[in-house]
C-alpha cells in the first residue's frame, strides 16, 4: 500500500506513540468537508452506467472514491468525514479542544468560495482565537 502521508503518519506514530501530555492544551481543527466512498463493484457499475434510470442524487462520485481511498490509508476507512484529505478521525485527539470546521476543504489549491479552506478569512474566525 502506498503511503499518502509519505511517511509521516508511520514515522510520528513510531517516534511519538502516546505522546498526550496532561499539562499541554490540545487544540485540532479539522473541516468536515466530505465523506469518503467505499469501491465496490456495484458502485464501480454506477459510475460507468450510461442509464439515467439507474443514477440516483445519492450515488457516489469518482471524487467520494478518490477521497475514500485517501482516508483508508489513513485511518483504515473509507466511508468518514473529513476535509478531502484528512479524515476526522486522524486529525482529533481525546482530551483534546476538537473543533469541527463544516464545509472546509484541505487546501487552497483547488478551494473557491463555495469550497473554503481553513485558511479563507471568515473560516480563519471560526478557528484562530483559540490559539491566542
């Protein structure tokens, strides 16, 4: 399996298991952009149908099964939320100030107005006085 994080992940969980320290604030921020689709083949016949009668408004996209397989090898589940990379689960900690940023994507690369990232000013609001 390849790993997404390049290392990261396995390298900060090797050298910092258990790291939670009683005495230290904990705050993570994650947005709650979209949740992350499963393959399976019948979603693999979805997608390729050409048959409107067969689509459904609840059908997953390309995109929910990209982000799933991303989350997988994160956390080892497809269908959670997070923020188009990170799923929640990854990116919260128990004890921890776990803020939920709805509808915020990952990156700038690729975020518009509709689709804000953690960095777009009224998201920034929701998130940085809790750093000071």
């Amino acid at each position: 399996m390849i790993d997404q994080t390049r290392g990261i992940l396995s390298n900060v969980t090797a050298s910092a298991p258990g790291a939670y320290h009683e005495d230290v604030e904990y705050i993570c921020v994650n947005g709650h952009y979209n949740k992350g689709q499963d393959i399976t083949l019948d979603i693999l016949r979805s997608l390729v149908s050409n048959n409107d009668e067969e689509s459904s408004d609840n059908a997953a996209t390309i995109q929910d099964i990209v982000v799933g397989l991303g989350y997988k090898q994160a956390c080892g589940e497809a269908e959670v939320w997070g923020d188009g990379i990170t799923p929640e689960v990854c990116g919260s900690l128990e004890g921890a100030m776990n803020v939920v940023l709805p509808g915020v994507y990952h990156s700038p690369l690729g975020a518009a107005e509709n689709r804000p990232w953690y960095g777009s000013e009224p998201v920034l609001d929701q998130w940085a006085h809790h750093l000071v």
